[in-house]
C-alpha cells in the first residue's frame, strides 16, 4: 500500500480533535484507502479497532441507512457499545439523504472524531454551510502522483528507471487501481474507461439530471482534448453548431460545471499579475486524471505537451497550492501556484527545441515584479536556467520534496 505521506502530513494535526475532517475527489482516487491509512495512524497513536465504526454506503448492506434518520439510530446503537472516543469513518456519504443533519447530531450528541468521504463538490454546499460551517476542514485527494506511481510500480519491478515509468505514466495516469493491472495495458485502458462511465452517469448525469446524455459526452469530449487550452463556452456553442448539433451556451456551461462539481475537471482561472485581480476570460480545464483522457480519447503522446501541463497542474493541486494561470501584460505564464505566503511560477514545455521556444519561455517571466522563484521545466534532459530563473526536467521536478 502507498502510505501517501503528504495526505497524511496535512491531515494528521486534526486527528482526535472536534472538526469533521472530509476528504473529497474523483470516484475511485483513492480517499477509501486515505480512511485505512487515517486507521493506522489512530491505532499507533493507541486507540483500539473496538472504537472503529466504518460504513460504506456504496455497498447494498448499507442501503437502508441511506437516510440521516436510520444512521443516526444505528451509530448511536454502535457507539453506546464502545468505551472512549468513537472513531466514525463514512465513505461516499453523498448516498445517504440530508447526511449532513446526522453528522452534525453525532457530533453533538457524542464523544467521537469524526471522518467521511464523497466523490462531489456539492458535499460541502448549501445546507451542509448551514448545519457545519466552521466545523469541518476538506482535504481534496487526487490520483497518484509520478513520487507515488513510480513508488508504486518498482514495488513490482524494482529495477525500473524514472524515464520508463514517466512514459508509463503520461499513457496510464495514477489511479489507485492500475496497481493490480499495471502489466496488462489492456486491462488498464478498460478499467479507466469503465471509470469514466462511472463518473459521467453516477456524479454527473443522474446528479444534475441530464437528459440529453450525447451531448454531455460530446461537451466533455471536446473540453478532454483541448486541455490547456483557454476555454470558451461560445467558442463550443459554436463549434457544434457547425456540427449541425445545437448547444446552448448556458447548456455549455452547466454541463462543464457538473463535470468540475464530479471532480472530473479542475478549472483554472486566469490572473493579472500586474492588476492583481481575477479576470473572467480565458480560465482554463484540465483533466482530474490524464490517464482517462488517454483512454476515452487518447493521443496523450501526441499532444504529449499539454499533456505535461496537465500533471504539473494536478501536481500543484496535490501538493495544496492554489493555481492560476497568469497573464502578464500579453505575455501568459502557464501557472502561478501559491499557498500560504509562498508562491511560485512555472512554465511547461514539451521540448526547448530552438532559440525562439527558449525565448518565449524564458521570456514571459521578464517584467514580472516580485522575487519568488520562477520555473521552466521540460523534458530537455541538460540545465538550460538563466537569469535567477530556474530550470528542471520535468521528471525531476515532479519528484522534488519541496518547490523553493
């Protein structure tokens, strides 16, 4: 099992204390696994497994507690049992009917810590403001990063370079699963592509209820292949109107929305560095798992450049920063990640092939007025920084403990 560490460096100061701690993502990233490493922690800290309550309410044994009164009678069954603290541990509490009235009631009407899991960003909206707000802290869990897939993959081949797997990874992406697959391609593109259906009809379609399911796939298509790249609903409106199907730019945007709210998608907003302020135009999508856009619509190693872009992306994601794209004058800098009273710059490429790619590049950064450090990565294998400004390979970067 991958121990996931910079999950468990975030959400460990939270452990035994009264805020519900919720771990949110795309269906199958991994947030089952995050509660049986959250398990082990509890245990060494010296709790025992007698003060465990754990339901998953995906599974049918658990379908008639899927209303906040029939769970609340059962936990309070369950925990008047255990001696001290009660450990509560609730995976996709999305499926249960006003959760958020039972949570907030056993953590009133109980001793215990409580921790639970859903697959939308809808879980913490609306009432849940009213019943929790101030009471919970989120911890979003994405599919594993290149540290954690290449950790993955030499548990199986313990001789297997970091270039290998970095090919491996730009086709396979880093959901959890591909652990028990990874030697059969096959297996690996059907998995992935079952876990897209999954996603498109139980957190999207039959969520927002959406009808018209062709069109959502064709939206969604489209958004998948043009990650990266600034995202326009009008442009899309007007992309299938040529394709004599018709889109309504509100549709547009609804649709993508849902997709976003699935955790399918991360937008990305874009910055004036120099205006200080967030504009509304040219925000950006990329892809929750890069492995899935190879699977429904592959060509990640032809468009193996935005491809790069959408794991430093997700990377930074990952690692807690908050990202946009930054628009310095007419020049673009593809992320500007901050977190805390740290920030950071970076710019992607796929190869600096010649002078000119060099210049644009580097080039972007200049006039940009403050200190903090400022990236271009690649995967050009030579040291090419100049200027206080930084350069890696990709590969390294990705595997860095820590961005200066």
């Amino acid at each position: 099992m991958i121990k996931r560490e910079r999950y468990m460096e975030r959400i460990r100061p939270f452990i035994g204390n009264e805020l519900i701690k919720v771990l949110t993502g795309l269906r199958r990233s991994g947030k089952s696994v995050m509660l049986e490493l959250i398990q082990d922690e509890i245990l060494r800290m010296g709790a025992s497994r007698e003060q465990f309550v754990s339901i998953n309410f995906e599974q049918m044994d658990n379908a008639g507690l899927c209303t906040a009164e029939a769970l609340h009678e059962e936990l309070k069954r369950r925990i008047s049992g255990i001696r001290g603290k009660a450990y509560l541990f609730l995976d996709e509490i999305q499926e249960v009917e006003r959760w958020e009235k039972c949570v907030n009631s056993c953590r009133v009407d109980f001793d215990c810590d409580i921790y639970i899991t859903g697959s939308n960003a809808k879980l913490l909206s609306g009432e849940l403001a009213t019943y929790l707000a101030g009471r919970y802290v989120e911890f979003v869990v994405y599919p594993f990063s290149f540290e954690e897939f290449l950790e993955m993959s030499r548990q199986r081949n313990p001789g297997l370079g970091a270039v290998e797997a970095f090919r491996s990874y730009i086709q396979l992406g880093g959901m959890p699963f591909l652990t028990h697959l990874i030697e059969n391609r096959e297996a690996c593109a059907q998995y992935l592509r079952e876990l897209y259906n999954s996603v498109i009809l139980k957190d999207v379609v039959s969520r927002v209820r959406i009808r018209d399911v062709d069109l959502l796939e064709r939206i969604v298509a489209y958004v998948v292949a043009n990650v990266g790249h600034p995202f326009s609903a009008y442009a899309i409106s007007k992309y299938f109107k040529n394709e004599k199907r018709a889109a309504a730019h509100d549709t547009v945007l609804n649709y993508v929305r849902a997709c976003t709210d699935a955790f399918l998608f991360n937008r990305i907003s874009c910055a004036d560095l120099i205006g200080k302020k967030i504009l509304s135009v040219n925000e950006k999508y990329y892809v929750a798992d890069h492995g899935i856009r190879e699977a429904v619509y592959g060509q990640n190693m032809r468009d193996v450049d935005q491809v790069l872009e959408n794991i430093v992306c997700t990377e930074m994601l990952r690692r807690g920063y908050s990202v946009n794209v930054g628009r310095n004058g007419a020049k673009e800098i593809d992320f500007v990640a901050s977190r805390g009273a740290s920030k950071l710059y970076v710019q992607v490429a796929y190869l600096l092939a010649g002078r000119e790619t060099v210049e644009r590049e580097f080039g972007a950064y200049k006039g940009i007025p403050d200190n903090f450090p400022k990236y271009v990565v690649s995967s050009d294998e030579f040291d090419m920084g100049r200027d206080g400004i930084k350069y890696f390979n990709i590969r390294d970067f990705l595997l860095m403990k820590e961005w200066d």
